[in-house]
C-alpha cells in the first residue's frame, strides 16, 4: 500500500465522527468524515478509500443503502458497519449487501484499531494475490506457442 491508507468514516453522531477520527489519524490513517449518505457519496466520487466505517442510522437514509452502491464501485474495499442498535437482522442484511463486519456502539479504541488493521491487511494480502496471478497469466502467455498460425489476408477478386 502507497502512502497513507484512507478511511471514509460515516455517522450522523459528531461526538462519534470526531473521537473516532482522530484516534485513526494518531494510528496514522487519512481520515475523512460524511454524517450522511449523500455527503458519503460526494466523499467517494473525489477520493478513493481504503476502508469505509457506515452507520446504519443516518438523517437522510439507511446506511445499507449506500452499501451495494459501495460494494459496486469499489469491490475490494472493507465497509464496516456501525450501530448502535443490536439487531440480528441488520447484521444478515448487512452481511448480505457486502459488509465485511458489523460492529456495535459505543466503540472500544483498541479493538477499532486492531480491527482496522486486520481489515487492510486481508485487503492487501488479496490484492497481491490477484496482481500475482495476473502477473503468472502473463508469463504463460509468452511462454504459450500461438494455437493457429497468423492468416494470409484475403485478396480481393481482380486485384
């Protein structure tokens, strides 16, 4: 991983925003925060993240609606859901949608960090293994003699 790894954070709780971001930047991670989904979706359509936290309860929609829409564009990105509302439901939905975790409010600092870790680590190590194999598919390419020998062009009638 390049630089800094970015994380979008997303709850409508500013006290939560705020706590959380700056616990993530003294790890060392870039930290940008939405407190809705459509500032959520302004966030992503200029910068790219390596990790989204989602809450489920926000003003102007349900997190899980910004989900498959995350899942989509960014398919190898971990998106974390946040809540402060134990439902089992919420988290089979969740789950189901592409969220790579759910975790409940009020938030343990260490546990936030060892997990963020954790999250970007499988991100990377799937990452390298997909550049790996693309870099194998390449090498057997070259190796590969060629199935059919290159066509003469046919001619027109007359020429």
């Amino acid at each position: 991983m390049l630089g800094k790894p970015s994380i979008l954070l997303v709850d409508d709780e500013e006290n939560l925003r705020r706590t959380l971001a700056l616990i993530l930047r003294r790890e060392g991670y870039e930290v940008e925060t939405a407190a809705t989904v459509a500032e959520a979706r302004q966030c992503v359509d200029k910068s790219t993240f390596d990790l989204v936290f989602l809450d489920l309860k926000l003003p102007d929609a349900n997190g899980l609606t910004l989900l498959p829409e995350l899942r989509q564009r960014f398919p190898g990105m971990p998106v974390v859901i946040l809540t402060a509302h134990d439902k089992l439901d919420a988290a089979i939905e969740a789950v189901r949608k592409g969220a790579r975790d759910f975790l409940l409010k009020p938030l343990d600092p260490p546990v936030i960090i060892q997990r963020v870790k954790q999250f970007l680590a499988e991100r990377d190590q799937a990452s390298q293994g997909t550049r790996r194999y693309s870099q194998l598919e390449d090498m057997l390419k070259d190796l590969r003699p060629d199935d059919e020998p290159e066509k003469p062009t046919p001619q027109k009638p007359g020429s």
